[in-house]
C-alpha cells in the first residue's frame, strides 16, 4: 500500500510539473510564434522564384543587413557631425569630415575595384571583412563621439572605404547567383529593394536609440555588421569560384580590341574595351551620381538655413528625405518591370527628365518643386543604374562581366563623392544651387546623348571581347 501511495504521488507530481511545462512551452511558443513566423515570411520573399536555390535568397538578406547598420551610422554621424552645432559651425564641420573623408576616399576609390579583382576566391572573405571592418569601427566612432575625439574622421572614412569595398563585391557577387531565366538587371532590383527596405525600417530605429545617448545608434550597428560578418559566409561557395573570368578594360576604342588572349602590352589593366554603349551608359550615370551627392550636401544646409514653408529644419530634411527614397524604391520597381528592354533608350530618358526637373525646380524655387527634384533624382539614378547593369549582362562578355562591375561602381562612388563636395561650398542660395545641379546632369546628358541613341539604334551588337 505504502507503494501505491508513494507512486500516486510521484504521478501527480510528475503530472503538475508536466502541466507547468506545458504551460511553460505553450507560453513560449505564442511570445516565439511572431518572430519566426516574420523570419519565415521575410525568407520566403527574398527565396522566391528560385532566388533560394540559387543563393541570390542569401545575398538579398546580406544586402538588407548592410542597409541596416550603414544607416544607423548616417544617424550617428548627421546628430554628431551636423545637428548639434548652429549652421555656419556646422558647415565648417561638415567640410572638415568632407576634406579628411571624402578626399582621401577619391585616391582610394580608383585602387578598390584593381585590388579586389585580385581576391577572385574570397569573395565571401571580403564581404565579411567589410562587414566586420565596420561593426570595429563603429565602436571607435561611438568613443569618439562620446570624449569629441578626432578619432571620428579617420575612422569615418574607413567605413566609408569599407562600405564601398563590400558595394563592389556585391556588384561583381550578383552574376554568379542568378536564377534560371533571371535577368541581372531583375535580379540587381531585388537586391538593391532589399537594402531600401532595411534602411526605410532601421532609421527610426537608429532615431530611437539616439534618444538613449549618441553612442547607441553605433552600439546597433556594431550588431548589425557582426551579424552580417557571418551571413557573409552563408553565401553558396560558388560565389568565390573565377573560372572563366578576366579582366575588363573599360573603352570604346579599337585599339584597345585585340582577341581572347591578353597581349603583352597590356601590363595593367584599365578602363577600357566594353563597348561604347557601356561607357556612355557610365558617363550618364555619373552625372546622376554627381546630382545625387550635391543635393544630400547642398539641401541638408540649404534647408536648415531656409527650411520649407511652414515646417521644422527636421521636418524639411525629412520630406526631402522620404521623397528621394520614395522615387528610389520606385525606380527600383519600375526596373524591375522593365526588365532590360532597350536600356539605352531608358537612360536617355530618365536623365532628360532629371535636367528638365532640376531646371525647372532652379526656375520656380519652392518647397514642391525641391521634393519633386528630389523624387526625381532617386528615381532616375536608380532605374539609370539598373540599366547599366543590363547593358553590362548584355555587350560584356561573361569572363570579364565581375571586373566590369567592380570598376564601374569605383567611378560612379567617386562621382557622388565629387557632386558632394561641390554642395558643401556652394552658397546657401536655392535657385544658384539647383541650377549648378541642372548644369551637372547636362553635361552628362549632352555627352552620352548621341552615342546612347546610335547604340540602340544597332540594337547594341557590337561586343567587347577580352583584352
């Protein structure tokens, strides 16, 4: 009987602790239930219509990681650099960060693509370097900005070199991981939404950790690029293979197209020989480039002095803001759509549309015309580049196409970083600033104009071959 008892007693026991555990499990599957039920939603989006079994699904989410913690350092840096001190002190700040940063950034921009041409097989290695370059130096702004130290701009300028670095692997990393029946300018919309998207979500989040102390934006990023230091290395090992790859020279000119075999009197290699729809295509989206930059600089001050009718500075910068990304996101879309059909034509149009608004916004100064420009300039830089990339898929030869992509983007960052410097020193007057800015993208349309349409006119056959 006593036997009886003492095992009627353990079953009890046994069964209350089970309820509680059950509870217990119960609980935390309805508190883990949002979480993962968001993560898988997420990957089934970014792994769809074979981008999952491709690895294109990883480096979408890689990029949307970069987005994340690059814009939880703007945030640190713009309340740092820019809004904590009065305008005229601030433009002296800024142009410092701009002289110690920007400056250096375009002798090194020209040396990323050459020397990452060289790590054909560690690619992954170098997106995690990147990342995890960043996630460090996040740490040394975020002391930095807590004792004033000069330690800020030198290491600003190592995550802007470093970001720039991981910008021109993925560009060369996206060919590699395409889908069946995928094309790269669809493929390059993807990813390119994706980082839009994190950056849109993480940058009230970099503004709600401002509110705790300046460093806490910085403390994020650190997490977000350790964790992005790992995905890196999710990526297929595909992505580090280099067979059949080579060496783009980037020009138009014959005497540079000698065959498949690299001749001796290439001893370096240039920016020359993909073919003069490509290079056209890059002085376009240069000059788009160049309006990017000078508008950032130009407005963040431009507005702060002369905010929009009625509103804050913030609220100025804001709308501006919102309206860049807005024709961002949508040009990315509408690429998208488009998919690669006469790229030329395209580029020719988004740049016209671009000069016509800057015109008009440099005539009829306003609060409207100014976010209109700014929706304009996004929209047309981002459907620009993307049919960039469909005329690199199309007239560059698969073997040297990653060469082509890592160089591009050098000279398109080192335009950006011109357009930029030029707005730091304009004069705080609106209808000379967007003017300056019409003259940008006119220089690029009237340039690129008649060799864009005589390239879509031959329906661009001709082909570069390897130099």
């Amino acid at each position: 009987m006593n036997d009886v008892a003492a095992t009627d007693k353990d079953s009890v026991r046994g069964g209350g602790s089970g309820r509680v555990g059950g509870a217990v499990r119960s609980v935390g599957r309805a508190l883990h239930l949002p979480v993962t039920g968001a993560v898988r939603g997420i990957r089934r989006v970014t792994h769809a219509h074979g981008a999952g079994e491709s690895g294109l699904g990883k480096l979408i989410e890689l990029h949307a990681v970069n987005g994340a913690g690059d814009v939880m350092i703007t945030v640190a840096l713009a309340s740092t650099v820019f809004f904590s001190v009065p305008t005229d002190e601030a433009r002296g700040r800024v142009a410092l960060y701009l002289a110690i940063t920007m400056a250096p950034f375009t002798v090194l921009a020209p040396v990323i693509g050459p020397l990452l041409d060289r790590l054909p097989h560690g690619r992954r290695a170098a997106m995690a370097g990147a990342m995890l370059a960043r996630a460090l130096l996040a740490l040394i702004i975020s002391g930095a900005v807590a004792n004033g130290s000069l330690e800020l701009y030198p290491a600003a300028l190592g995550v802007l070199v470093a970001s720039k670095a991981y910008g021109v692997v993925r560009s060369a990393v996206v060919p590699r991981l395409l889908p069946p029946a995928f094309s790269l300018v669809k493929a390059n919309s993807r990813v390119t939404l994706a980082g839009l998207l994190a950056t849109g979500v993480a940058a009230p989040i970099g503004a709600g950790l401002h509110a705790l102390g300046d460093p806490w934006p910085l403390y994020g990023a650190f997490v977000i690029f350790a964790a992005g230091t790992f995905l890196s290395f999710s990526l297929p090992p595909k992505v580090d293979s280099a067979k059949g790859e080579d060496v783009a020279l980037l020009a138009a000119d014959e005497q540079h197209l000698h065959g498949a075999q690299r001749k001796q009197q290439a001893k370096r290699p240039g920016l020359r020989t993909v073919g003069p729809a490509v290079t056209h295509a890059l002085a376009a989206n240069a000059a788009l480039r160049c309006l990017s930059g000078f508008l950032i600089f130009f407005l963040a001050f431009l507005l702060r002095e002369h905010p929009l009718t009625g509103e804050s500075a913030a609220v100025s910068l804001g709308i501006v803001g919102v309206a860049a990304g807005a024709g961002n996101a949508l040009g990315t879309a509408v690429g998208a759509w488009l998919k690669s059909k006469a790229p030329e034509i395209i580029i020719v149009t988004v740049v016209a549309v671009a000069l016509g608004t800057a015109i008009v916004a440099a005539v009829f100064f306003g609060a409207f015309l100014v976010a209109c420009l700014a929706a304009v300039a996004g929209f047309a830089q981002a459907l620009a580049k993307l049919s960039l990339d469909a005329l690199i898929q199309r007239d560059v030869p698969e073997q040297v196409r990653t060469s082509a992509f890592a160089r591009s983007e050098t000279l398109l960052q080192m335009a950006w970083v011109f357009g930029g410097a030029v707005g730091i020193v304009m004069p705080l007057n609106g209808t000379l600033g967007l003017a300056v800015a019409a003259v940008f993208v006119a220089a690029g349309w009237l340039s690129t104009l008649r060799g864009l349409l005589a390239s879509a006119r031959h329906g661009g056959r001709t082909r570069a071959r390897v130099a």
